[in-house]
C-alpha cells in the first residue's frame, strides 16, 4: 500500500506543478460556466415583433400590452395590412408578427374562444421557437388571469410541454448540465489518457512495468487523483450554478453527488481506453478531442436539442454518455425528482461505465506489454 | 548462483523472429555487455529478461527466478534503466529518489538515508530540492543509475544507459558500474558504443536475432584477428550482410 501512496503523491506533483493542467483544470470549469451562463445565453431580450391588429378591440390591445411589456419583446411597428407580414420579415429586423383576426375580442368576450396568429422568421429556428414559446406562455398568463374561476382556458394555443420546468427558458438551465458534463469529461478522459501517454512518451511507463507495481496499482494510481480533481470540480461547477447563475437544487444534493461520481468513473474508464490506444500525448488529445469532446458538444442535447435531430443523428447521440448525465442533472437540479424517475438514465450510464472499465482493463494488458 | 541463464530464448512476433534460441549465462558480480546493431534483437532479449515481454520458447533464470512463472520475484530483485532514463523532469531530484525507493516498498527510514547517501555520492547537495530538468545529461544519467540501484537489485539491467554524452561523462558512468559490480551486482548492459565493450567482463554480440559471438573483449580480438572491438563487431556485422 506504501508503494501506491508513493505513486499517487507523484501525479499530485506532475499535476500541482503544471500551470496548464492546473489551468485547465480550474480555470476552464470557471470560464465555462461564466460564458454559458451569461454570455452565450439563448435567452432573448428585446426581440422585435410587429403587430397586426385587425380587431381594435380591448383584448387586442392589453394582449399586446402585456406582450410589450414582459421585456422580452420591443415593438418596432404597428401593421395595416397581410401584405405588409412579409416585407416587414424580408427587412430582417422584425422576429415575430403577431395577428388579431377580426373579431377577436368578440369571440373571446362571447364566443369563449378565439384566435390569435404568431409568425416567427424561421430562418433563426432556435430564435423562432424560443418566441413562439415565450409568446404563448405570456398569452397563457393573460387568459389564465381573465378567468380566475378553474373555468377551461378557452383560447386555442399550442404548449410546449418542456417549458413547464424552465418557464421563461434561461438559458443558464440547459447549459450548466451541458458544462458539467463537458468539463468531467475533459478532466477524467483527456487528462487521464494524456498522463499516461506521457509516461509512455517519456519511457518512464517501462521502468514502471518492470518495477514491482502491478498494472492495476500504476493504474488506479493514475486515476484516483483525477477522480479526487474532477469531484472538487463538479462541486465547484454546481455551486457555481447555484450561487451565481440562480439554478434551483430541488432534489437531493447527495443524489446528484452520486450521480456526478458515477459520471466521472464512467470518464475515467473512456480516458483509460483512450490511452490504451494512444502512445502519445498528441494522439490521446486528439482521439479525446474527436471521439469524445465533439460528440459530447454536438449530440449530447447540450447545444442543440436532440428532438430536432435528423434521425440518424438521434440514434447516434443514444450512445453518448453525456446525454443521460444531462437529463439526470437537469433532473435533479431543476425537476426536483428523485432516482425512482432517473433509474433508467443512472442504469445506462453504470452499464456504459461497466463495459468501459472492462474493455479498458481487457485492452490494457498487451498493450503496455 | 548464476545471475541470468537462458536457453535457447526465442521470440517470434508473427513470422518474424527477434531472438532466435539464444543460449548464455552470467556470473553473479559480472559485467556482461550485450552488443548488436539496432534490430538485432538485444532490446527483446533484455525486456523478456525483465518480465516486460513473454518468451515464444525457451527457459531464462534472473537471479534463479524462472522469467515465465516467477516474474514478480524476478522484479522484486532486478534493476532497470532504459535509454531515455526513468527520472521525471518535474519532481526534484530528491523526490524522484524517494519516488523510486517508495515503489520498490523501501520503509521511512531506509528511504532517508538512501536519498541522503545517493545525493551524497553524487555531489548534488546543492541541486537536490532542483527539479530534474535542470540537471545536466551526464548528471541525469548518473542519478538514473542511482535510482535503478536503489532497492540493492541482483541483476541490473541497463539499456544503452549513456547514449548522447562524451567520452569523459560515459567513463565517470563507466566508475559507477565498476563500483556497482564490485558490491556483487551483476550488471547486464547493452550499447552500441565500442569503447564501452571494452569495459565489460565478457560481451556477446547478436546479429539477426542469433548471438554470433560470446567472449572476453580480449579473447575476441584474439579470435577474429582485430585489435579493437570496433573490428570484431564490423566482421561479423558485414559478414552478415555479404552473405
């Protein structure tokens, strides 16, 4: 046991010593976090939107200024005409039309239910959807507000189901799982198979195998204090979350704990497998870059929303670990619910992380050989 | 006792033979030097001897350790420093001393004052809380060997260990082996530097995976005429190549 303390307290040298690893082991997670959650957020503020207002009515007009007045839409004209929809989108400026059919306030005042036409420029689909939703929500809140009775709500609007947890969409929501899982994934894979390829690349790996150490106790060695690393980081990133960004922690902190140490082991073993097939350092970066970085940006449903995937992509993103971290995340975080509604996503990532560890072990052998 | 024996060791990587049925031993004490162009096959022989590669056929002993059923015994007692030596560039010389003396399970105490009289012995007090990178080659090769030593092997094992210093820094290293293997330890050491065979008890010379040639340097020369051992090796180097 002394002789893996002596090989652990190295790699806390080789990892203390390094300004770069250091750097990236925290300072990413920060600058991550900061630029997803403020900077790139897909939240939208001030989008302009048109409106067209066939009805004059009174409905019509607190409608739209409800609309106005929610800050996230700014209006840039008052349309006549159909004709007018679409050079007003043609001129780029204007996101979202909205339209009061003729009679509108008649049929809602009377009729119970009435119309009203939102139009978004959908060569911006993700701007596009996030208005509608925005919009539909606020029209929601104005009919919920018109009929305080348990009467139906009468006006004919589609929901997205998905805003029911994240009403107003932040942005720092979908993002901060998406940065956990991305900075875990750096920090156990890419840092793990790059160690080891360093020791590979620097023949200091064969003195190691011809010292009495066993394979399992140079391995582990290696892992165990990027496991340590990628847990602090974790809790850094939740906190950072929590404290800065104002994400909710409904569940069970100890849950999602649990379920980021799983996470990580899962890493861990890609990050072994990875160095069982690089002998350097260059080639362990760029496998973890392409097989696992990318993937895990692209089809994780951390930038872009795997429902509106092509299918083949979709069934892809099935076998990217980080996809089931999201939704347990999210899950936790956000929903507030417990393992009995996240046993399915937690159950895939075990097994992944089990077959991982496995064929990493397996692959290991003949190759240091 | 003898150090290392081997009987016809040989190790096939699919149809290519690296060794091919080599037979020798060494003494306990003796310096044996393992010569060869690149290729011939002696980085293969040492690593099966090291436990690091599974011979095809044949039997070797490493201190009467059997290298098929017994490779952890044989690790416990051998040493072994490759070409690229084995000391990390960023811990400091005392720390990789400690770190190889902590691995091969050396207790407290005995780790102190093995440091101390490597640091010691070396002259690198004033650089001994430096890192490693600092050091010149020459030093690094002579603390590798330190370092390889530090656990009192039988059997060292050392892999061209002075590739790329002068003649003067590869005879300073030269006193340290002498001194080694005057202690007992048996000191196994491939290079392709013929002055360097010159300094070895008995040296073997491998050509295509066969050792062609097992002898004193003196009793060599005698045999194929040369008076170096630059000569010996370019005979039977060049009688391959011609044939």
């Amino acid at each position: 046991m002394n002789r893996f303390f002596a090989f652990v307290k190295k790699e806390f040298f080789h990892i203390l010593r390094d300004r770069r690893t250091l750097l990236i082991l925290f300072g990413m997670p920060l600058a991550m976090v900061l630029l997803f959650g403020f900077a790139l957020t897909n939240e939208i503020k001030n989008a302009k939107v048109a409106v067209l207002d066939f009805d004059h009515g009174q409905h019509s007009r607190q409608l739209t200024d409800r609309l106005l007045s929610s800050g996230y839409f700014q209006l840039t004209r008052n349309l006549t005409a159909y004709r007018d929809v679409e050079a007003t989108f043609r001129q780029g400026h204007v996101k979202l039309v909205v339209i009061f059919p003729v009679g509108f306030t008649h049929d809602y005042a009377h009729g119970g239910k009435a119309q009203v036409q939102l139009l978004t420029d959908a060569s911006e689909q993700n701007t596009a959807i996030t208005l509608t939703n925005y919009a539909t929500n606020i029209i929601q809140g104005y009919q919920a507000d018109q009929n305080p009775s348990d009467a139906r709500p009468s006006m004919q609007i589609e929901v997205q189901s998905q805003m029911v947890f994240n009403p107003e969409l932040k942005g720092a929501f979908v993002f901060v799982p998406g940065v956990m899982s991305l900075v875990l994934l750096l920090v156990s894979a890419l840092m793990t198979s790059i160690t080891i390829a360093r020791e590979k690349e620097t023949g200091t790996m064969e003195v190691l195998m011809v010292s009495p150490l066993s394979q399992l106790q140079i391995l582990f060695g290696k892992v165990l204090p990027y496991l340590l690393l990628s847990f602090i980081n974790g809790c850094i990133i939740i906190a950072l979350g929590v404290f800065l960004l104002g994400i909710p922690l409904n569940g069970s902190l100890l849950l999602l704990l649990s379920e980021t140490l799983l996470f990580i082991f899962l890493s861990l073993s890609l990050g072994l497998l990875v160095s069982t097939l690089a002998d350097t350092q260059l080639v362990a970066m760029f496998i973890s870059m392409l097989v696992l970085l990318l993937p895990t940006i692209f089809l994780s449903g951390f930038l872009f929303p795997i429902d509106s995937m092509p299918r083949f992509l979709q069934i892809v993103s099935t076998i990217i670990p980080a996809r089931y971290f999201i939704d347990i995340v999210k899950g936790i975080m956000i929903k507030g619910v417990g393992l009995a509604d996240l046993w399915r996503p937690t159950l895939v990532l075990f097994l992944m992380a089990t077959v991982l560890m496995a064929a990493s072990l397996k692959n290991l052998k003949p190759r240091l050989n | 006792m003898k150090a290392v024996v081997t009987n016809k060791l040989t190790k096939k990587f699919g149809d290519f033979v690296a060794t091919n049925e080599i037979t020798f031993d060494v003494a306990q004490g003796e310096i044996f030097g393992f010569l060869g162009a690149n290729g011939a096959g002696k980085t293969t022989a040492m690593r099966m001897l090291c436990g690091l590669l599974k011979p095809t056929s044949g039997e070797a002993t490493v201190a009467g350790f059997d290298v098929y059923k017994q490779s952890e015994q044989i690790k416990q007692v051998i040493g072994y420093m490759s070409q690229k030596f084995s000391l990390y560039d960023d811990l400091t010389v005392r720390e990789n001393i400690r770190f190889y003396g902590g691995i091969y399970g050396l207790n407290r105490t005995n780790l102190k004052a093995k440091s101390d009289a490597i640091i010691q012995q070396l002259g690198l007090g004033s650089v001994a809380d430096k890192l490693t990178v600092s050091l010149p080659l020459g030093w690094k090769q002579r603390l590798a060997f330190s370092v390889a030593l530090i656990h009192d092997p039988k059997v060292v094992f050392l892999d061209e260990p002075t590739g790329g210093v002068d003649p003067i820094t590869r005879r300073q290293f030269w006193d340290m082996i002498y001194e080694a293997a005057h202690r007992g330890t048996t000191i196994f050491v491939t290079t392709h530097y013929m002055d360097e065979a010159e300094y070895c008890n008995r040296v073997s010379i491998m050509v295509d995976g066969r050792i062609k040639a097992l002898d004193t340097p003196g009793a060599l020369k005698q045999q194929f005429g040369t008076d170096s051992m630059d000569g010996v090796f370019q005979i039977l180097a060049r009688g391959t190549s011609t044939k």
